[in-house]
C-alpha cells in the first residue's frame, strides 16, 4: 500500500485550519507535546467525519496553558461547527468552565443531569458522594522544622537506560510537605524509586538524619524511617490475593508484636491493630478478613495509606495519593495527610494534580525532563505560571530557589 504523503500534508493542513488546531504535518508525533498529540488525535476523528467526539480526562497530563488551549478548541467545535462534545473527567473547575451540561455516575449508576449555570462544586460534589463535602481550608499547624530527608546530586536512568533524574538536589523538612508537581513521566517515578531504594543511582547521596543510605535495601530504608505510599497501588502498594489484614502487616510481619521471635505470628495482635486501623482510616468493609481486591479504589488506598501512616516514620514519601478516588475519599485522604503534616512529619509528595500540589503544600518544587526548574513557597507562584515551569519555559530564567 502506498501513501500520498503531499495529499496527507495537504489534508492536514486544512484540517488544523479549518478546526483551528494547528500542528505541523512534517513533524514525529513521539516529538510533540501531549497537548499537540491530543490535537492530532482530534484531528484524526474529525477527518473521519466524526460529529460526536467522546473526550476521557483529556487534560489528565496537561499543563494549565495547554487546558485553555484546549478548551478554545472544543469551545470553537462546539459553538461555530456544531459539534457535540462529551467530556468524562473528574476535575469539577473544568466541568463548571466548559460544559452546558453536567451528568453525575455514582457507583455504575445515572444520579442526574443539571444545566452547568445552576451547579458548584458543592453540588456536583454531593452529587458524586451522596453526601455533603466540605471544602474547608485545611487547618496547617506552625511546627519547628529541622531538616530530615538531604538528596545531592541524584542521577539515575530509567528502564530504558536513559538519563531520567539529572543532577537534583532537594531538602525536606520535618513538619513540611515539599510538592513536586510535573507533567507525568518527566522522572518523577525514577525519583522516588531511587529515594526508596527501588532503583540504583548513577550518582548522588541520600541522607536521612545526617545517615547517608542512598546503597541501603528498601527494607534497611524503611527501617531508618523513610514510609512509602507507591503511585500504582495494585502493582506495588498491595495484594489483592491477600486480606486487608495481611496487607495492613506489609512490612511488620517480622516484628513484635505481630511475630513472636521473627517466626510465628501473633494473630491476636494483627487483627486487633487492623480492625483499629480500618476504624481510624475509615475503611469501608464487613470484615479485615476479606481479600482486599474486593475493596473499591478508595478504599485500597486508603488501606495502603494506612499502613505507610501507620509506621509513623520522620519521613512519608507519597505519590499520586487520589489517584482514581472519588471527592470523599479525597477529602478524607487529604485530612490525614495535613495531620502527618501537623505531627512533625516531612512529607514529599509527588502528584499529577495540580489541585492538590497547591492545597497541600508548604513548598513546591517543579520538574521537567528530570531536573527541578523552580521553587516557590506557598502563596509564590500561581497555576499559571507553575505551568511554564512544568515545561521548562522558565529555566533560562529560572526564579531562585527558597
């Protein structure tokens, strides 16, 4: 089969003209932004004739520029080509901003539909959990803060061999949460597996303490006070084949109480401490005896959350803490974090939403193509210009860390 590559050319240039999506038809996709990939995807089912185009979190991965740039995109279909447009998301600031219409799933099931210029945030929210949610300031305690958790000039390659952390130094502080907000696959992951011990370094230290243990095993890690709640909770954070209890004895399986002389476990022990914390955490289920991949998402994370909380380590490393969670569990999710917070811990928390990054940080730092481009106190930086931040923009000009 052969491909009229000049007629494609042609083609594509008056696509991105007519529908106003500009993209350069010489250039690779793998190149590209994802904000232009998404453009060309659009493209791809408007050349096909589509009038109906479905849109899942389309700004999952996207900067706050590229969202605009997105929304003038569907606003422009919408309004002067007639083209209908559906938008599955969870992110109720795009909803109320670009959206006629709003229906509301809960649980596999239609709870309603309401016109857009009649609904908030409280309203869809309550909508989504069947109960009120509140939007309260999270109430962030002053606490002494001394450093705990040093990393100098961390290099580390991702799976492909590539460079995927170049050079980062980071300090965190106890009573702090220090942000790391980035578009996802810029070495974040990378990043907190070689804080945890997952990963080798090329180069760099990690002190904990003054205790340099960058060449530690992740259980000599966890044991010098380093907590992790992983990005993926069924790949790494648990075991659906094993009970909530067993889950909530990840990592304590050896010590007492719950094992008599690193051999025989107490039981007794176990179900008291998991039944103890399924009632702090708010785990939804009849039983800690039941296999924990029959809890929802919510509730999976919250039992991960649990037990990394449950160590009561200096240091908590958090990735993608709401990751598939619905509002109320979010809500829950972020009070316990604030607690930790309030309780001296330091807390790095790595995130795709940008939501979260700015309601739960005392200090944000940001990453593109696996070096930090900026640091900001809370209240320093807005959306916007985190944004230019997130894709390197600014590192020419980059502002001075504080």
């Amino acid at each position: 089969m052969f491909v009229n590559k000049e007629k494609a050319i042609e083609v594509t240039r008056e696509l991105s003209k007519t529908y106003g999506l500009m993209v350069d038809p010489m250039l690779k996709v793998e190149s590209l932004s994802v904000g232009i990939q998404q453009r060309v995807e659009i493209l791809k089912a408007l050349y096909k004739g589509a009038d109906i185009l479905i849109l899942d979190e389309p700004t999952a991965v996207l900067t706050p520029q590229e969202t605009e740039e997105l929304f003038k995109v569907i606003r422009k279909l919408v309004d002067e080509l007639g083209k209908t447009i559906i938008i599955i998301t969870h992110k109720l600031q795009e909803v109320l901003s670009i959206s006629n219409r709003v229906s509301v799933m809960r649980q596999g099931k239609m709870i309603g539909t309401v016109d857009t210029k009649d609904a908030n945030e409280q309203i869809l929210a309550e909508m989504m959990v069947g109960r009120e949610i509140l939007f309260d300031k999270l109430d962030k305690k002053h606490i002494e803060k001394k450093e705990v958790l040093i990393a100098e000039g961390l290099r580390a390659r991702d799976n492909r061999g590539l460079l995927a952390v170049k050079d980062i130094n980071l300090s965190l502080k106890s009573g702090e949460i220090l942000g790391i907000a980035g578009i996802e696959g810029n070495g974040q992951s990378e990043l907190v597996e070689v804080l945890t011990g997952l990963r080798e370094k090329d180069c760099g230290q990690i002190f904990i303490n003054g205790i340099e243990y960058s060449d530690k095993s992740p259980r000599d890690i966890r044991n010098l006070g380093i907590a992790h709640v992983p990005e993926d909770r069924l790949a790494m954070g648990m075991s659906k084949d094993a009970t909530i209890s067993e889950n909530i004895l990840m990592g304590n399986q050896y010590k007492e109480p719950y094992a008599v002389k690193g051999l025989h476990l107490n039981k007794s022990k176990i179900r008291e401490k998991s039944k103890e914390l399924i009632k702090k955490f708010d785990i939804r289920t009849p039983s800690e005896e039941i296999f924990a991949g029959n809890l929802s998402g919510g509730n999976m994370q919250k039992m991960i959350i649990a037990r990394e909380f449950s160590f009561n380590t200096p240091v908590l490393i958090i990735s993608q803490p709401t990751r598939g969670v619905d509002i109320g569990a979010i809500e829950f999710i972020h009070s316990q974090i604030i607690e930790k917070r309030n309780e001296g811990c330091a807390i790095l928390l790595i995130s795709a939403e940008l939501d979260e990054i700015f309601r739960l940080s005392d200090r944000i730092m940001t990453i593109y193509e696996g070096s930090i481009t900026g640091e900001f106190n809370e209240g320093e930086v807005s959306k916007q210009e985190i944004g230019l931040y997130m894709t390197g923009k600014n590192m020419s000009s980059s502002r001075e860390g504080v």
